[in-house]
C-alpha cells in the first residue's frame, strides 16, 4: 500500500495506480449517485477518478476500491479541506448525510445536472432539456425523516481521535464503509427528530447502566443491537422498538425500560416495542425475531393529503411524508392533464401501502384503482388503511407484478392509466413488457433510481410509449438520493 498524492497532470501516475492504494486528490466534479470525480490527464488521455460521497472543490483521501484500464473507483477515508462554499451548521456529521455542509442551492444544482445526464446518456434521450417540467424541492430541508434506525456496538469509532475503542458500549450510527464499529451520537444529525436525537444519549447511559453488553458484531455476541424509531410528523408522536439478542435477556427488566421511556419523552411516546432477534445478519426488521409491545400502541397515524395511514413498524411509508405529498401531486397532475380519468380504470404497480391509489381514488369521480404488490403486509395496510380513509373504489392484490399480469390478462386493453413506482433496482424487462401490453393510453413513472428510468425509457419508446415530461423530486437533503416522475403517453 502507497500513499500517493495526485496533481492535475500526472503522465504516468494512473499506470501505478492499483487497488488499495490510498490516494490524495481534488474534486472537481460531481457524476451521478453521490461520486465526486477528478480527472487526471495522462499521457494516454483522461483518467478519471470516482471518489464516494465527495463533492467538487474538496481535497479527499480516498482508498482504490477498483481500478480499470480508464477510471478508478475509491472509498473516502477524510475529507483533507473542504470545498470554499462549504459551511459548518453545527450538526453532528454522520456517514447518511455527506453533503449536509454544501449549502441546498448548490446540492440542488449538482443533482439535476448530473441526473439529466442519465436520460442522455442511458435512455438516448438526446431533447432531456426540453422534457425537463421542473425540480421540486423538499418543503424541510432539515429534520424531515420521520424513520430513523440507530445501531449499537462494543466497538467504537472514537471522533476525536479517529481511534478504534473495543469493550465499549455505543449508539448512534456506523462508520462510513465499515459494519462492525458505531460512532456515537451525541448531538442532533440534523435529519431526524431534534428531541430524540438530543436525548439519545441519556437512553444509550441508561441501557450501559443494566450492566448488559452492546452487540459485537464481528464476534456476534452482546445484547442491544438496534434501536429504530419512526416519527408522526402529524400527531408529532414516536413509535420506537429495541431491538436486542437473547443473550442476558433475563437480566433486563422490561418494566423499568418502558418507564424510562415513558417518563423521558412523556406523551410523544405513541408506542414501545422490544424484539429479540438472533439472526447473525444485521438486520432490525421484527419478523426476524419475536416482538413484545411494552406500551401504548404498535402504530402510529400520519396525514397525507388529507388522508390518513396507520403506520407499524414494518410498514413502507414515505420517509420524507411532506415532500412526498409533492411527489404524489406532480404524478396525479401527469395522469391528468391529457386525459379525464373519470370512470376510468387506473393500475397501481408496485402500489405499496396504496397512498398514491388511495388519494387517486378519494380525488377522482368514478374511478376505479387496482394496486398491486409482492409485500403481503404493504398489502394488508393499504386495505385497512382505505377503511380507515371509507374509500371503496379500489382492489389490492398481493402478488408478483409481473405474475399478476400474466395471470389476469383479462386487464389488456382495460386499463386507462398505469401508475408505475417500481424498487431501487427497477422493473424487470419481462415485467415491463408485460406492463406495455395491457395497451394502457399513459404510463406515469415514479422512480427512486432515474438511472433504472432512463434505462426503461429506450424500451418504453421502442414500444410506442413516447417521453412528454419529466421533473426530478428531491425527498433527501443532503445525500445523492433523488426521485423522478416521468409521463409517457402511448402513440
């Protein structure tokens, strides 16, 4: 391993580059999904390097995660000096907010540049400029999480020195690019919940206190693993959920956690659960284990466009609810500002929880809306959240998309409007062709990866379905993370 620092002109620097090597450069440019980039001129042309979680104008060391015959990719180790219109807020700095210093207006600017370049890139969408509607902006740009998830563990990540400390007990959030060592959070990230955030440290002394361990995740032995919190922004309440091992359970008195709790955050505290998993992955979800409410209510209820969800704390729900209601108002405006919806059929796909078909369904006479999604509990909460919301003109099935269609293919030529907001990784290719052959007179796109998107419009267009508009919807501060909503209108 070599450290290597890395000017601007480097002639045969990119030949001695190998993985491992840890390097000092400067930023000078931002690609899509969070990767800051510099460029090296060579003697046998540009070199580029993608650093992680970096923007332009830092100088970073960063490790060589890859390297290739003309780019190399890298982890960040530190940020060396930060760019001139970086600006310290105060906020504790924590590995899922890497850009909370760069002032919004500039983050904005960086994220729509570099996501319409996908669709040129990608989708051979050459006229992205003229399709671009508008860039939508989060209506928070601080605080507006309502979920957050805090881990424990025996190894610290010491900030003030940058050391590791074993047999230690913290809470708070993993080291960048590391799964075994947690920083503590002593004050607010400037993400989520203020007050939670600030008493945080009170609940991690209290639970040191027990005598019982935190999780040591290379030996998979301890006690206090997770701690996941969701937040109702319209009642202002907390639901929260303690997630420990086996190991010493006997030793922890329930009883006097819950009082705890109860008498630290007083009625903010909708509900409090405790699930004991013993899985070796990582993981805080309660079906991985068994679950026990402590107090109050396994729910808590947010508004949505005058709707109303009753959320668990497994249910998917909109992590950003206000720049959500965004989002939803721009897809239900694509889907109907060509065509009158009224006693039409609508197509939900990957529906979720249903928000977006149940305020389609509460807005629109006549309509009816069918949703569909592989999640079984994402679909038992949206049918007892539309009778929560009396809303009676819709259908949920749990099922595959993709499968769905193949086995209800009484729906080709029925279905008027698609709403289309598939996972991360995208819709498949099979399952998209599948979509395009129910005739649907428009598809309207939500997409939480535009790179996925992008890469759908060439197959979208190809079939007929042409590109109208497009308008990018920021739900993240802070991060690389941005939404899309596409409208295509089938020729």
């Amino acid at each position: 391993m070599q450290l290597i620092f890395i000017p601007n002109f480097a002639p045969s620097k990119s030949k001695r580059l190998k993985r491992g090597d840890i390097i000092e450069i400067e930023i000078t440019d931002y690609a899509f999904g969070g990767n800051g980039l510099a460029k090296i001129q060579t003697e046998q042309g540009q070199f580029a390097v993608f650093v992680a979680n970096t923007y332009p104008g830092q100088l970073v060391q960063a490790r060589i995660a890859n390297k290739r015959k003309k780019h190399a990719e890298c982890k960040l180790i530190k940020v060396l000096r930060d760019a001139p219109d970086a600006k310290d807020l105060g906020y504790q700095e924590i590995s899922g907010a890497p850009y909370i210093k760069l002032p919004v207006e500039r983050q904005r600017e960086l994220k729509k540049s570099s996501t319409l370049e996908q669709y040129r890139r990608i989708g051979d969408v050459q006229n992205i400029y003229d399709l671009f509607d508008e860039y939508i902006a989060s209506p928070a740009d601080f605080n507006y999480r309502n979920k957050m998830e805090y881990s424990f563990s025996s190894i610290r990540q010491v900030l003030e020195t940058g050391e590791e400390e074993d047999d230690a007990f913290a809470l708070g959030f993993k080291t960048r690019g590391t799964w075994w060592k947690v920083e503590n959070l002593d004050k607010e990230s400037g993400l989520f919940d203020v007050e939670l955030e600030t008493k945080l440290k009170d609940i991690r002394e209290y639970l040191r206190s027990t005598g019982l361990t935190a999780w040591h995740p290379p030996q998979k032995v301890g006690f206090y693993r997770h701690l996941v919190v969701r937040k109702s922004f319209d009642k202002d309440q907390l639901l929260i959920n303690l997630v420990t091992s086996s190991q010493g359970l006997k030793g922890f008195d329930r009883k006097a956690f819950a009082s705890f709790m109860r008498d630290l955050l007083g009625d903010r505290l909708a509900g409090l659960q405790h699930t004991i998993n013993d899985e070796v992955s990582d993981r805080s979800k309660i079906e991985n284990g068994s679950n026990q409410l402590l107090y109050g209510e396994p729910v808590v209820l947010e508004k949505l466009l005058g709707l109303h969800f009753e959320i668990s704390m497994e249910s998917f729900f909109q992590t950003n609810p206000k720049s959500a209601e965004r989002l939803y108002t721009k897809a239900i405006a694509y889907a109907q500002e060509n065509f009158d919806l009224k006693n039409q059929i609508l197509m939900d796909l990957f529906c979720g929880t249903g928000t977006i078909g149940q305020i389609m369904a509460s807005q629109i006479d006549g309509v009816k809306v069918i949703g569909v999604d592989i999640v079984p509990e994402a679909i038992e909460d949206a049918k007892r959240n539309a009778n929560r919301n009396q809303i009676k003109n819709l259908d949920f099935y749990a099922a595959d998309v993709g499968k769905f269609l193949y086995e209800y293919p009484n729906y080709i030529g029925k279905i008027h409007t698609v709403m289309l907001d598939p996972p991360r990784a995208g819709i498949a290719p099979k399952t998209l062709k599948k979509v395009m052959t129910l005739g649907a007179k428009q598809i309207v796109y939500i997409s939480c990866n535009p790179a996925t998107q992008a890469r759908d419009t060439k197959e979208l267009e190809a079939e007929g379905y042409e590109l109208k508009k497009i308008s990018l919807v920021d739900q993240f501060p802070h991060t690389s993370h941005i939404e899309a909503v596409a409208l295509f209108i089938k020729k």
